[in-house]
C-alpha cells in the first residue's frame, strides 16, 4: 500500500518501536540511512542497523520487527520472507516496477514512494481477475480472505498475467531514497544542511551511475537548489562569520572531470569517461589530440601534471572557464554539468561526485580482507563531516578503481572483446586480467561496463552495434567457477534507463536449466556458472533476436 502521509503513517509508527533497518549496499541507499539515523537519534528511537547485499542476507538477517527496507527492491516480501502476520514493513525503494502485490497489501507492507511518480501499476482488477470458477471454489470453501494474502487463484493470474510484461518486465530507477528521507526530516521541520547534502549525494549517485535520465537529474538538482538557497538565506549570519568548523553547500556549474580538484588535470581528463571517450585516448590518434587540447588551453604541462591544490593560483582562478573554452572547439560542449560542492571549514572542497566515488570505493574494497560490513560502516561513516580522514581514504581507493576502468577498456577496446552477439554486444574479462578482483563487484562493473559501451559506440562504424546493449561477464569465485553478469540498455543521452534484462536472465535460466544465483536486489546483475555460459548466452539471443 502507497503511504499518502509519510509523517503520520511511518514516522509516527516507528518512533515508539525498535526498528530493523535493513539497507542495501548503494551510496543512495546510504545516505538515506544516514538521514533517518540523524531523525532517530534526535527523537531517541531505537534500532538496529542491518547490511543486506542481497536476498540471502536478507533472509539470514530478517527479524520480526517494525522493519524499513531502503533500495532492497520491490519484490514481494511476504511470500520471500513468510513472517508473522502482525508484521510490518516499510519499503523505500528506487528500483521499477513495483511489485503489484505490495502495491494492494493494505494491511503488512507500506511503500515509502512519491506517487507523483509514473509507476504504471496496473488496477486491481486487471490483475488479480478471477472466473468463475475461482468464485465458485471461494463460496464452496466459505472462507473469506483479508487484504494480507491472496487467494491461489488470484496469485496465478497475477503470475500469468501478460498486461505486466510487454515483453519483458524492465528495471529502471525514477526517485531516490535520500531524497524522499530529507523531504520527510523538511516536513518534522528536522532538516539540517547535512541532511540535505546527503540527499545531494544520493541524487548525485543515480546520475554517476547513470540510473537516471539526464532530464530527471536536472530536476532534481532544482528541487535540491531550492533547498540549498533556504538553508543558506537561514544560516545567513552563521555563514558571514566563518569557523573552522563551518559548513557551506554550493550550486555550481563544475567539469565533468573524476575528482579533477583530488588528482592532477592531466590524469583526470585521462580517466574520465566523457573527456577520454571524446578523444578515444586508446588510441594513437586519441593521444594526439589531448595534446592538442592541452596545447589550445595554454596551460603549462608541468601544471598540468601535478596536483590541483599545487597549481598556480592564477591559472586555477579562470581553469573552469578556460577549459570550457576549449572543449567547445573539440566537440566536447557538454564539459560542465549542474551539480553542488560542499566546503568544511576553510580548506575541504568536495564536488558530490568526488563523494559518491569515495563511498562506493569504499563500499566494494577488495585490497584488503574485510567483510562487507565492514566496507559498508566505512562507507558510511566517510559521509560524516567528522571523518574527512576516511573520506580522503575513499578518494585515493577510487582514483585506483578509475585508473584500473580506463585501463581495462583500452585493453577490451585494442583486443576486440567485444563481439556483437546479435540481438545484444557481449564482452568477458578472462581470469588473470589486471585488476579483474576489482570487477567482481557490482558497482565497479556497472561503471565499467557504461564506460566501455559509451567507448565502443564512439569508436565503432558499425551503426546498427551503435544501438545494442551490452552484456559483461567477469570472473566471481575462481574455485566455484562462478562469473558475475551484468546487462546495461544501449548507450544514449535521451535513454530513460530502462533495463530488461533482470526478467531476461531468469527466462534464460529457466529454458536452458543453467546454474545461476539472483541474489542481487538489482535483477540485471547475476552470477553464472562457467559450464553454463554457452547456453545461457544461446538462449538469451534467442529470447530477445
């Protein structure tokens, strides 16, 4: 059931019972953690934190309380978790569709969702239809059900139902967690400016990953502006008489450059997506034109190839603008994007994205051997203004991860490993490729593989690959011989991001008996059995040729 008033119908609920609350491992779904944790640590309510990374943990961890799931997907709880009847969950979930059985549950399961949202639920009839038959057996029985469990006939028309599925059923992301948290703490009249650059970044976060269309952010990102202009014409005075330990959050138009004011320039612009696929810097040519770009900015190389902070004062004064200047002329138009930066005191600049980078670097560590909860009470603690130290750790993490994508694409891009399977392009990462640990990660895979479409796409002739989807494989556990699979949509700026290759997966599965794992709360992201690849691909191009 959709939750009309999120004070009175969740707020109200939970502030009086402990509450498990179970997020999943994303940097939105982190944010929005750490918003109700400042709500529930204001108004002294208990709970108990849980990290999910998928649906196993998710039923290892299950307790019987008020429960709030944050981006742990709209599935059906009820019949995945078979609690006790008083039981009651409160979802806040990104992911489409909703599940239509949550949707009409009135009694267990509220959906923390704005219902401005295009979610295309279907009405109750078309789905839950009976015939007559179905009637017949209802009265003969003459049991009546309430609105918590549906009746058997009801559940398989609902399962057979071909309204919910064109095709198939697509998976895309259309709000934010942290979002509709901040907008919760705003309506208490509770909201803080670091409630409100959490919920910046996990707006940021979605476009990072490119899980929203373009036009989606930047509404967003004007919702946020108003927000940023109120707490900054409210704390007017504070601002005017700056401390060491101030707070400052700033609507900017910055370069599309990773963590450009962290790195150097020149290994900012190389490890870029938009900057390196607009020069295809893989290749001999690529090379020649940053040099040119470099040369048109007239910017000293040995400025260029230290750190932000060690560069003359002069030339980072104008740099953003002499820069746009001269991507303009190498087609590159889009080089500056609407985005916010956040100041601590009077030396800590962070762009939303130098954060979101951090966080997810520390989420999916692999350089040393700790659990993932552990990489998830890191991520969560470098959101905290009082742990720059970790933060700081995030962005030397995620300047490594970046380097090992640009370097992984040039590689796939100069070997052409990636082979137009028909209806979709697919690419495997051998074992023993450098940094291959790194990509059995869900977050670092996702960010490759957009990165190695977008690169494909400029650097192919091909038209009609120009317009496919990808899929990519990387090696999971080398001594399960299990593989990580992940599907993206075609790469286009005016995409809506939708993905329908959660539903595909399983029907691949299903019709070749492959061995797979749907463990991961987002559907387009599997593991596969090594033996079972070759059918599972020849089933996948049948199903969607």
């Amino acid at each position: 059931m959709f939750v009309t008033d999120i004070r009175k119908e969740f707020y109200d609920v939970v502030v009086n019972q402990r509450v498990a609350l179970f997020v999943s491992p994303d940097i939105d779904a982190l944010c929005a953690c750490k918003v109700l944790q400042a709500l529930f640590h204001c108004d002294q309510v208990q709970y108990t934190l849980v990290p999910v990374a998928g649906w196993q943990d998710l039923g290892t961890a299950f307790m019987e309380h008020k429960d709030l799931y944050i981006n742990c997907s709209n599935v059906d709880l009820l019949e995945t978790l078979q609690p006790e009847e008083d039981s009651v969950f409160f979802i806040c979930d990104t992911h489409r569709p909703v599940d239509v059985v949550n949707v009409y549950n009135d009694t267990q399961i509220k959906l923390l969702i704005k219902q401005d949202d295009d979610l295309g639920v279907p009405s109750y009839d078309d789905i839950f239809r009976d015939d007559e038959e179905d009637e017949e057996e209802g009265d003969d029985s003459g049991n009546e059900s309430d609105g918590s469990a549906e009746p058997s006939g009801k559940r398989r028309r609902y399962d057979e139902a071909p309204i919910f599925y064109s095709k198939f059923a697509t998976t895309l992301f259309y709000f934010q967690a942290a979002l509709v948290m901040f907008e919760l703490a705003w309506v208490m009249s509770k909201d803080t400016k670091d409630m409100l650059w959490w919920s910046v970044i996990g707006v940021t976060d979605q476009w990072v990953h490119d899980k929203i269309p373009h036009m989606k952010y930047v509404t967003d990102i004007a919702t946020l502006q108003r927000h940023v202009s109120r707490h900054n014409h409210r704390n007017e005075d504070e601002e005017n008489s700056l401390s060491i330990d101030c707070m400052r959050i700033t609507f900017e138009y910055d370069l599309r450059l990773v963590l450009y004011q962290h790195w150097s320039l020149y290994e900012s612009i190389c490890n870029s997506c938009y900057t390196s696929c607009s020069f295809k810097l893989w290749s001999i040519n690529g090379q020649k034109k940053l040099q040119e770009f470099l040369a048109d900015m007239g910017l000293p190389l040995k400025q260029v190839r230290q750190k932000f902070n060690s560069m003359d004062m002069a030339i980072k004064e104008n740099l953003r603008e002499v820069i746009e200047e001269s991507a303009n002329k190498f087609s590159m138009k889009d080089i500056r994007v609407q985005t916010f930066a956040v100041h601590f005191g009077f030396k800590n600049r962070f762009l939303a994205s130098d954060v979101v980078h951090a966080a997810a670097a520390l989420l999916e560590n692999v350089e040393k051997d700790e659990t993932p909860a552990d990489n998830f009470i890191k991520a969560l603690d470098c959101l905290s203004r009082s742990n720059l130290e970790r933060l700081h750790l995030g962005i030397d993490l995620a300047k490594r991860k970046l380097k090992a994508i640009q370097q992984t694409v040039a590689s796939c891009i100069c070997t052409n490993l990636i082979l137009s399977q028909g209806p979709f392009l697919y690419c495997h990462l051998l074992e023993g490729t450098p940094d291959v640990k790194l990509f059995s990660k869900p977050l670092a895979l996702t960010l490759l593989c957009k990165y190695l479409l977008k690169a494909f796409v400029c650097s192919t002739r091909n038209k009609r690959c120009k317009i496919l989807p990808l899929i990519m494989a990387a090696p999971l556990d080398v001594e399960k011989g299990t593989v990580i699979v992940l599907g993206i949509p075609p790469e286009s700026e005016t995409s809506d991001k939708k993905n329908f290759f959660g539903r595909a997966f399983e029907k691949a599965a299903e019709s070749t008996s492959s061995r797979t794992l749907h463990d991961h709360f987002d559907t387009s992201v599997i593991e596969l059995k090594m033996e079972d690849r070759g059918k599972f691909l020849d089933a996948l191009i049948t199903l969607l040729s």
